[in-house]
C-alpha cells in the first residue's frame, strides 16, 4: 500500500506543480519560485536583490549550470519584467520561461546546452508594489504604473544626457547595485503598451544624431540586430503593424529616441554603466490583459524569448592576464571604431566580453600605463554553438599583480553638448579626452 501512495503521488506531482496561466500575486510568485528551486536545487538559485517601498522582496531566480556564482567564459544574461506595476504580460510569460527552462533541462538538447554555457538571471517583478495597487485591470493607464512612492522606475535612473536629479528609489538602487555586481552582458526589460522591440539610446543630443531624430549609440548595428532577432522570432512583432492605424514600426523595432525622449531609462544606464546591452521589450497593446490570453501571450513570445537569450553569445570574450597567468581587473578592451565614453573595462577575473556582429575587428587591449595591445579577429557567429570567440591578452611586461584602477567615468551626464560650455571656462583635459571621443565614435 505504501508504494502504491508514493507511485500515486509521483504520478500526480507535476500536475500538481503546473503552472497556471492566470496572474500570480507575491504569495503566490513566491510560492511558485520556492518551489522551483526546491525541485531544481543544483540548476536554480533563489534570491532576493533588495525591497521595494512597501518591503516586498525584488526575488531573482538563477538558472544554469553553476547557478550560485559566476563561472570564468560563461556570460551572464538578465530579463526584468513588470518595472511599471500595471504592465503585466511579462511578469507572467518570465514565469513560463522558467518553467519551460527547467522542464526542458536534461530533455531538449538546445536547452540544455543553453544552460550549461549562460548563467540567465530572471526577475519577473521589479515593481511588485504596483502590481499590487493595480486593483482593477485597465489596457491603458493605472496608478500601479508607479512605485509607491509615486515614480516612474524607467525615469529614475541616472542619464546618460542631462541631469535628471532623480530621487534614486529603493527598486532602481537594487538593481543598480546588482548591474554593479554581476558581469552582465545581455538583458532585456518587458513592459507592455505596444507591440515593438525599442533600442538605445531613449535620451540624445545632436553628438549622437538627435536633430535627425535618431539617437545613435557606438554599437547601433549589434541593437538593430537584438531587435530584428527578438521580433523576427515573435509571432506578430516582426509585422510592424502596431496598435493603432497611427502608429507603425518596420519590421516591429525603433530607436527609442525616433519613438519618443525618454530621460532616465533603464536601458541606456546598462549600457553606459553597466556595459550590458540592453532592449525594452513592448509586448502587449493592453497593458494589463484578461488573463484568458495569458497563453496566447506566452506562445506568441516563447521561441523569441530563447534566440534572444542566445544572443549573449555574440562577438568575443576573453581574459587579460600577466605573464604569469595572474588576472587583471578593470583593463579596457573594445573594439577599434567603437569606444565607449564610459570604457568598458575587465572583471575581478580580467575578464570581458564584447557583443560584435560577425566579421573582422582589432581588438584594443589596454592597462594603464603600459602600451596597448592590439589583435586582429575574424568573429563567426558562433550563437549556435553557445560561445563567443575566445581571444586572450597577456602583458608579458607585467609581472606582479597588479591593482589597475577603475578608468575614469563620471556619474555627471557623458553625452552633453560640449557647445553648452561657458566661453570663459578653459577646456580641461577630461573635456579634450570627450571630444576626441566623440569625433572617433560619431565621424
């Protein structure tokens, strides 16, 4: 009788498990995260980044083969749902992608694979307090779009343009923090209002093409890339219709500055600060929709929510090392044509990594002090199989290790007009070093 309980039980567990579509509240998101970790404790970790206003945990869960920390080649990627509380698609579909994930690992070669070379991050929630302040579903505006204090978590991050003076509220601080942390390299943020893959910059200035309508990063082409891959690869997205007849999107992207200025957004501080690319993702024309189209939703979006995630395995990676294997943290490598105001620099383990559509590049290689190094790659797309080109540096001149401090980037705006300066102030280095900059970035 007693293997005949267990058999049962075995048998009725993972339906018990299933997860519904319908929308889940804290007490229940966090009873779905607990449990998946529970039942996938060596693929999974759980964890919570910070609080929001109210105290709600900002829950994470880590999926991959080494789930508690970062593994030297394995690049970490991030998808962050729900940052306006009264759009809702995303929270849900990231908990279906979890769910898929997990089920599929050990079953679906691609999966698993997938797993085993990223370390995926996924928060479904980052404004928790306003989902929950959502009390009657509207497809358009509620008060749950903010936080509790009243912000709008995607104006209140530091620009990259002007000085916004933004009042850091605790859920923006988390995830600050936690871009600060990790070595992220790809993310995506998912709202929902439209229906369109929207890339950086949000915010410009005429440097960066802005008198034309167009907000043009160093690496437009990699972001028109990530778009196109995430709306060619949706069911609808790649058609460009839109919500309404005024409104049109090629090929279902835009430039977030060509759609409409936003000043303060969560996908242009990863880029600048965080040296991780990043898109908004708008998924649904109704923000907050019936939950009898949850499924729909998650169909429409399932197969373009794994290609984009392959996606961090564009380009190049690599360590720079001494001459005794010694690694070297915060040591500039980009790519020749295309540095970053803000430089983007190795890890505590001298890694990097580049996203770099495939062709031919030289790599610049830089420690403070000593000569730059330089190296001509040929970059495949090696999406498919899961890892970037390999490409090392080691300073055979540099013996002992050493501790390169960080290269100077600045909190105060990068992007300004350099013609805003007083005419009596005297150009000082720093504003040399930017115009030169930026002659190279935008000639």
């Amino acid at each position: 009788a007693g293997i005949l309980i267990l058999i049962l039980t075995l048998c009725l567990a993972p339906s018990a498990a299933a997860l519904d579509f319908k929308y889940h509240h804290t007490a229940e998101l966090e009873e779905f995260l607990r449990g998946v970790h529970a039942a996938h404790p060596s693929l999974t970790h759980l964890h919570s980044i910070g609080r929001s206003v109210e105290g709600r945990d900002l829950w994470v869960l880590v999926l991959g083969r080494f789930p508690t920390h970062h593994k030297i080649g394995i690049p970490e990627f991030k998808y962050v749902a729900n940052m306006h509380g009264d759009e809702t698609v995303g929270r849900e579909i990231l908990l279906h992608l979890i769910d898929f994930l997990v089920t599929s690992y050990g079953r679906d070669p691609v999966i698993t694979r997938l797993l085993n070379n990223t370390r995926i991050h996924i928060m479904p929630t980052m404004n928790p307090d306003g989902f929950e302040a959502t009390k009657v579903p509207d497809c358009y505006y509620t008060r749950g779009r903010y936080n509790k204090n009243g912000e709008d978590l995607n104006r209140n991050f530091p620009d990259a343009f002007e000085n916004n003076n933004a009042s850091i509220q605790p859920e923006t601080r988390a995830v600050m923090d936690w871009i600060k942390k990790e070595t992220f390299v790809l993310s995506a943020n998912l709202h929902g209002g439209a229906l369109v893959a929207s890339y950086t910059f949000d915010n410009g200035n005429p440097v960066t093409g802005s008198l034309k309508g167009y907000s043009k990063s160093p690496d437009d082409d990699v972001f028109i890339h990530l778009a196109k891959t995430y709306s060619s690869n949706h069911a609808s997205m790649y058609k460009g219709t839109g919500c309404d007849n005024r409104q049109a999107f090629p090929e279902g992207i835009t430039n977030g500055y060509s759609w409409y200025q936003l000043e303060g957004g969560m996908q242009d501080y990863n880029y600048v600060w965080g040296q991780c690319f990043e898109i908004t993702l708008e998924l649904s024309c109704c923000k907050y929709p019936p939950e009898d189209q949850l499924g729909k939703f998650w169909r429409d979006n399932k197969v373009a929510l794994i290609e984009y995630i392959k996606q961090v395995h564009l380009g190049v990676k690599g360590q720079v090392t001494d001459k005794n294997g010694n690694p070297i943290p915060n040591a500039i490598v980009e790519a020749q044509g295309r540095p970053h105001v803000c430089p983007y620099r190795t890890n505590e383990q001298g890694e990097y990594f580049l996203l770099l559509l495939p062709g031919t590049y030289v790599i610049n290689a830089t420690v403070p002090g000593f000569k730059s190094m330089l190296k001509t790659v040929e970059i495949p797309d090696n999406t498919g199989n899961f890892s970037a080109l390999k490409q090392d540096f080691s300073f055979p001149e540099i013996s002992d290790k050493i501790s390169s401090r960080a290269a100077s980037c600045p909190k105060t705006p990068l992007y300004q007009e350099l013609t805003r300066a007083s005419a009596a102030v005297k150009p000082t280095v720093h504003i040399l070093v930017l115009i030169t900059v930026m002659l190279v970035i935008f000639q």
